[in-house]
C-alpha cells in the first residue's frame, strides 16, 4: 500500500489535480458567458421598453412588432440636437425642433466643447443650443460621449425649420 506522500507525488494525482484545476477555468469561462449574456439581455429589454422616449417617435405613436415602419420615417440615431430646456445635473433635457425632448445624462467621462474650448457640465446654460453624441442606457437617457455646445445664429435669421426624415429622403 502506497503511502498518502507517494500517491499525492503520482503522475496519476497530477493528472487528476490538472483535471480538477481545468475543469474549474473551463466552469468560470462558461459562467462569465453567462453574465456577459445576461446583462445584453437586461439592457436590450430595458432599450426596447424605452426606444421611443430615447430616440423619439415624432408622432408619439409607439409602434407594435408587427407594424412596418414607413419609409423615411425611422427615428433618428444615438445623439440629440436642440435646444437645452431643463438642466439637472448629471443629466439635462434637449428640445429639437420637432419639440420632442430627450433626456441626456452627463458622465465624468463626457467631453463637452466650446469652439475649441474643453467647459465643463457646470457651464452649460438653459437656451443653449448644443449637439450631443452617445449611446442609450438603461434608463431611457442618452449618455453623452461628446455633447457640442453650438454658437447662436446671427441676428435677423429666423431659427432653422424642422426637416422630417421623409422630406430628406425626397430630396435626393
């Protein structure tokens, strides 16, 4: 009978520790898959509740799965153009000019420019125009990566007309 030290220092004990030992990174790969899936699914469920309010249905209307999207008339993308209407910070609500409001939230990672001046969220002003580029998070905001602070139009030119998707797409 082998003693408890011999069978511990065996090519056999090896072999099944170097089993045990991938068999748990084989277990810890699997349940971070896990986790990675469960979190896209979380926000895509939360994105999906929230898509319109995020990225705005101009005629307020929420469209079900099985209706067909008219041409032209998708909403508008990962961003926000208007004008700066509610300020609350870390987040700020943007009216655009088809008066649909956008809620953006201000990360301590948001650039925010000037011209070619870094400001910072505390500068921001009510009335300022400003371009905001992010994505959506889980909460029906848009997380500002970049928002752009625009200068205001010159005297005597009235303010810029809404231009629907469909108008642009008729143009070309």
């Amino acid at each position: 009978m082998k003693s408890l030290h011999e069978y511990i220092h065996s090519k056999t004990a090896r072999r099944i520790i170097i089993s045990i030992a991938a068999l748990i990174v084989v277990l810890l790969f699997f349940e971070l898959g896990m986790l990675v899936g469960y979190k896209k699914g979380t926000f895509a469920c939360r994105l999906s509740d929230n898509y319109f309010r995020i990225f705005g249905d101009e005629r307020g209307e929420r469209m079900g799965l099985g209706m067909q999207i008219p041409k032209g008339e998708m909403p508008g993308g990962h961003g926000a153009t208007g004008k700066i209407v509610h300020i609350e910070l870390p987040a700020i609500v943007v009216v655009n000019p088809n008066k649909i409001e956008k809620s953006i939230y201000i990360t301590d990672d948001t650039i925010i420019k000037k011209m070619n001046e870094t400001i910072s969220a505390s500068d921001l002003k009510t009335d300022d125009t400003i371009v905001v580029v992010g994505s959506a998070n889980n909460q029906g905001q848009i997380e500002a990566r970049l928002i752009r602070v625009l200068p205001p139009p010159p005297p005597g030119l009235p303010p810029p007309a809404s231009t629907t998707s469909s108008q642009i797409n008729n143009t070309y």
